[in-house]
C-alpha cells in the first residue's frame, strides 16, 4: 500500500523534466552541494573531528571549546587542532587526532611570511592546505567559499518563500475579488515600486546600532529585500487568478457554496502551479545576485560573514597582487548561477502550461 501518491500529470511533468538532462544533472549537482554545505563542521573547520587523548574521547566539532590545557597546552583558550596532531605525532603514545579534509574555518586568520596578507593557492606554491590561497586578512577562501555558498542558499530560499507568500497571497485577492480591491491593490503597488530600493538599504544600515548581532541583522537585511521585491509575483498571480476564475470549474464550485478561500486554495491555486513552480529557480537566482552585489557594495550581510560579494570586493581591490581572490570568488558565483539557471530553464520547459494542464 502506497502511503503517497503523485497526480498522473505531475508524474508526466516530473518525467520530462528527468529527460531533460542538463537541468537533470544540475539539480543532482546542487542538491548534492546544499546537502554538503549542511555537513560543512564535518568537512571545513579548524576544529578536530574526534581526539583521543590519555584514555579519553572528545568530539570538538559541535561541543564546546577545549582550552589547551586539556590537552597538555599552557594556554586557556581554544586548542589549536593542527598543533596538537602534529605534537602527538611526535610523542606518540597511543592518542590521535582527525582532522576535517579542509583545516581552516571560515573565520580563522593564518599568517603568510610573518604577516596577513593574501598567500596563493598552494598548488602556486602557497602554504599546504589553502587551496584556494588566502584573503586581505589570512583567511582560508575555500573555507569561506563553501559557508558563504549555504548562506547565500539559505538566505535565498527563505526569500523565495516569504517573497512567495506575500505576492500569491496578494495577487490572489487582487484576482479573484477584481473591481475596487484590484484598482486600489495596483496604485499602491505602484507607489510602493517607485520606493528606491538601494537608499532605503543604505538608510536602514546606517541607523542599525553595531551592537545588534549578526542574525538579527541578516534577518532585518532578509525582509528588506522581500518588502521591494514582491510585487512581481503579484502581477503573475493576479493574471492567473483572472485566468481561472473565469473557468467553468470556478462558476461550478460557486454555485456548489465554496467560500472565496476553498476556491483559490482548492481550485485556482493549483491551476497556476506552473506558474509558481517555472518562477522559483529564478527568484533563487535574483536573490543570489541581489545578496552579492549588496555585500560587493558593503550594504550586504554584516562582517565577518563569509560572501562571494565580500570576496569580490577584495579581489577587485587585490587583482594585480592577488588575482586568485577575485578569480575563485567569481567562478564559484558563476557556477552556482549557471546550475540554477539549467534548473529553471528545465522547469520552465516540463511545467509548461501549454503541454501540461489541469483543465481540459
């Protein structure tokens, strides 16, 4: 017994969009780097998978800081990871330390030749285990790469979903109520379009007091975004929603009694699945795109966050003396869009209405 079905038209969408191989093999390859990037204590971090040390079994990766002394050190603060192997190495013993296969986290400031400054790639003759070199300030770019990569995803799909809400839910109203709800609903959309922005961006930024945390201000960032950007799906919805009210299905349910919710939840909603369906991809795109030229600007996500913009932003400024920066942030940003561009082209091209419909 089959706890969970699909809808034999969604089986035939989901096939095409299998066949499709380019958009196919993207999605396998970003679901496979998110679904990496959830793990990435385990796979980039300066702190020690599992140490064994006089008998006993610590787990640093997600418990809490060890002091040095724990492990035979004379400071109190964090141990360092990479030292206490090698020193174990030396001495032996029976204890052992494993290491993630990247040892810099994101955050870490390694010095080059006695001081912070960019160090190459080590494949370009730079320290062992920076393979994509180091920043202005020491720190590892791959590290920094790969959690800047799930924070972006992340910030990118919590936009899609709340831009997502908002615009369905008021394009809906805006479609099935027409007359005065719909004329007032798109002048003050107008209005509302017309609002810059940029400056509203850099006017909130400025009045933010530095001791708000780093979350609280990716959240305040998260929502600006989303409060100017809305308004298209809006019009997608509202166009729709005239579209489907006008079936037959629509005038039938009326007549059966369904109140306007039942209606657009149970009847209207679903006929322009394909509309929200072929439009995600590419708002994750927009949103990935608007969160790096906001961090290249500086009005972006607070400091010290890993950025493919902030990394930009460094390379532009180092693209003589350290050209690896500005070459690796923008491969990575270029990669990330190129799959979720694949994606949603497949999408688009399975989910088309003109193939696939629910109303015959």
């Amino acid at each position: 017994m089959k706890l969970f079905t699909f809808n034999p038209l969604t089986v035939r969408k989901l096939r095409r969009f299998r066949s499709i191989q380019r958009g196919y093999f993207s999605f396998l390859l970003l679901a496979g780097a998110i679904a990496l990037s959830f793990f990435g204590e385990l796979l980039v971090n300066n702190r020690a998978l599992v140490v064994s040390y006089e008998g006993r079994w610590y787990f640093p990766t997600y418990g809490a800081n060890l002091p040095g002394k724990t492990f035979g050190f004379d400071y109190d603060y964090d141990t360092n990871y990479r030292d206490l192997r090698e020193r174990v190495r030396k001495e032996g013993g029976g204890h052992w330390v494993l290491m993630p296969p990247i040892e810099y986290s994101p955050f870490e400031n390694t010095p080059y030749a006695g001081v912070f400054k960019p160090a190459p790639p080590s494949w370009m003759g730079g320290p062992a285990g920076h393979l994509l070199g180091t920043d202005t300030t020491g720190r590892d770019i791959f590290a920094r790469l790969f959690y800047g990569f799930r924070i972006a995803i992340l910030f990118a799909f919590a936009f899609m979903v709340l831009t997502y809400v908002v615009g369905i839910a008021v394009g809906c109203l805006m479609g099935y109520f027409g007359g005065i709800v719909d004329l007032l609903g798109q002048r003050l959309i107008e209005i509302w379009s017309n609002i810059p922005f940029l400056y509203m961006v850099i006017i909130l930024f400025s009045v933010i007091p530095t001791t708000v945390g780093v979350p609280t201000r990716v959240g305040i960032l998260l929502l600006v975004m989303v409060m100017f950007s809305w308004t298209s799906m809006t019009y997608y919805m509202r166009t729709a929603t005239y579209r489907e009210k006008a079936r037959d299905y629509t005038a039938a349910a009326v007549v059966m009694g369904a109140g306007p919710a039942r209606i657009i939840f149970s009847h209207i909603l679903p006929n322009t699945i394909s509309t929200i369906v072929t439009f995600m991809p590419f708002t994750v795109v927009s949103a990935i795109t608007a969160i790096t030229a906001l961090d290249f600007l500086g009005f972006g996500l607070p400091p010290p966050t890993p950025s493919m913009g902030e990394l930009l932003k460094q390379g532009t400024q180092t693209l003589t003396t350290a050209p690896w920066i500005v070459s690796s942030a923008f491969a990575a940003l270029v990669f990330v869009l190129i799959l979720v561009t694949f994606i949603g082209e497949a999408v688009r091209e399975a989910f088309d209405p003109k193939k696939f419909t629910t109303y015959q």
